[in-house]
C-alpha cells in the first residue's frame, strides 16, 4: 500500500489504538509513531506535546456524543418537548453504550478527563449550548416557561439529570433499576419546563 | 474527675477525634482506646470489629444531615412546595458546610463513605424516606402532581439534585456560580412537581 499522508485524524485513531493496547500510564508518542510508522517528530509537527495529544484525543471522545446530540439540537421545526427528550434519550443510551461497551476504553478516556479539565468543561459548554437551543426554540413556540435564562436553564437541565450522563456514576448504569430513575427525572425536568407537560412516567402517585 | 461510663457515643466521639487526628488509614482502634484511657476489648465489647466501628463513626456523620432535616419532613401541616423548597436548602447547607468549613475531616468522610458502601445506601433512602413523606402530602394537599410513584418520584428529585448534595461535586460547592444554579435546579424540580410553582428563580427567559 503506498502510504498515506499523516493527518491529525490518523494520528489521533492510532492514539486511541495505542491508549487501548497500552493504558493511559504506559502510552507514549514514541508508540504512536511506531504505530503509524513514522518518526516521533512527525507526530510532534501536528501535536507539539504529549500533554497536547492526549487532550485532542479526549476531546475527540466527548465530541462524539457532541455530534450525535447536534440532530436533535437542530431540528429547530420540531416540538422541543419531544426534542428534549430525545436528546436526553440519546445522551444517557451514548453515554451507557460507551461505559458498559467498551468498560477499558472508558475507564482509560476517565483518566484522560481528568487530566484535561478544561476540554470537560468546553464539552459541557457545547452541551449546555445545544441544550440552549431546543430550550429558547421552545419558549418561543410557548411550550416551555424557563425557570432562569436560556444558559442557566440549559446548566439546570444538565444539572438535573447529571446521574445519567455523569461517569461517576457510570457504575450504576447496569442496575436493572435505572431505567425507572431515568423516566422519572426526565418527566421531572420535562414537567419543569413545560408545566403542563407528559402527566406521569409510570403512573400517577398513589399519595 | 470521676471516670465517665464508656457508651457507644463516648467511644464514636473519640474515634472521631482520632480520625481528625490521624487520618482514616492510620487511625486504629488502640488509638481509640488510648483516647479513652481504656483497654481496647473494652472499645470491642461495644464494636465487635475496626470495620464495624468504621461503620457506625460513618453512619453517625451521615444521619447528622439526616436528623437536622427531619423537621422539614415531619412538619405535615405546612405548605409542600415550600417544605421541598427548605428541605433542599438544608440538603445543600449542611452539606457545604461539612465540605467547605472542615475539609480534612469531609476528605476523612468520603475515604470511610467509600468503604461503607452500605451505610451510604442506607442513608440514600432515609433522606428519600424524608422526601417521599413531603411528596405524600403534597399530593393530598393537591399541590404536587407526581410522574411517578412517591419512592421513585422521591429518588428522582433526590437525583435531579445531585450536584447539590454529592460529596463527588463538593469541589464545586465553593464556585460563585453555584447559587445561581442551584437556585434553577431547585425551580425546575419544584415546578415539575407542582406544574404552576414559582414561575421564575432569577428573571424569566428572554427566549
């Protein structure tokens, strides 16, 4: 095969491929080269530290969930409650496929987050913000009274159902339990924001 | 003075202090009794192991949150939503409180918290127990209209809260911002309870 040229996303797959077989301690750029069959000062000229692979690499992951999200974000003709919902739904199935699917890999991508704080918090922002969209599309088609502003809004909702997508609790996302938690808090929030919205998750409260 | 009777309160209260004193992973329980000026069959005689006492210092720092808002959960003649409301703010107060004003002992905490996963189970539905009361009267009162079951809508606003109340986001809870979102957490669980609750926490939407 003649070979390729060398992008950043080539050099970010073969990372991950390294961080797989090798762990977040072990995994270093010399390695990645190797994988990829070039010198480690190729790698160098796209990412100019180790510390600046590892971060482009974390936010490659939590940009996955990102981009699949972005379809219900934008989808500005539809009824936002329905959207919500949605988003929320695909939220908790991408982040549940990620830790129960792959448990290596994401227990390896949670050390990485945790040495990337910064590219966490861009990742919440760029969640909150699309969050932010469905919420003022809805409070312009009258669905939704916002309990704050649209940001803080948008915060609240992430807030309120941080159990489901936050990885420190990746470990109760297996108990056959969760999924009556999940409807609740997300009728809960639904509620919240529309008042009037969905009456019950399973069922009307027998006092 | 004369020799005070040793009661599991007495022999708690000094492992408390030894925990301050020495750390969870050096803390032994001849420290406890050297602290008591007693031989440590005596300390056994009330704690038949280290874990068990562990367990019970665990618990006892626990059901401190646990008693002091007991009064918002018994007080069944008053408002819901704004018994809710108190409970929550409680939550939150107490817990701040505990991480912000003592950290070496809140750090001492989540290390015991972490080998206890029991006790935290158990406190878990306490403090659920607690809000499930304030929901049941709230559903008489015709004020909260649950989505879900009294325990699961319970757990659910127990979740949605989350942020405000796990020791996992302690470092959080010193932030300027957090008021701000707490108080939008609290509107949207409070209004997803009762449809027409306060309408806004910090100005209404401006779309």
């Amino acid at each position: 095969m003649p070979p390729e040229t060398l992008t950043p996303e080539r050099i970010l797959e073969a990372t991950e491929d390294v961080l797989r077989r090798f762990g977040p301690a072990k995994a270093t750029v010399v390695d990645v080269a190797r994988a990829l069959g070039v010198s480690h000062g190729s790698v160098y000229r796209h990412f100019a530290t180790k510390a600046a692979l590892r971060e482009a690499v974390t936010q490659r992951w939590l940009d996955r969930t990102h981009d699949a999200l972005e379809t219900f974000a934008a989808d500005s003709a539809g009824d936002a409650a329905e959207r919500l919902g949605q988003w929320l739904d695909g939220l908790f199935a991408a982040k549940r496929r990620k830790a129960i699917g792959d448990p290596e890999m994401f227990a390896t991508f949670m050390v990485l987050a945790g040495e990337n704080s910064d590219t966490v918090t861009r990742h919440i922002a760029h969640m909150t913000e699309q969050l932010g969209r469905i919420l003022t599309d809805g409070a312009a088609r009258g669905e939704f009274v916002l309990p704050a502003s649209v940001p803080v809004t948008a915060r609240a909702v992430w807030d309120a159902t941080c159990r489901f997508h936050d990885p420190v609790y990746s470990a109760e996302w297996s108990d056959p339990a969760i999924d009556t938690a999940y409807a609740a808090a997300r009728a809960l929030v639904l509620r919240g924001l529309t008042g009037n919205g969905p009456a019950t998750a399973d069922g009307r409260a027998d006092g």
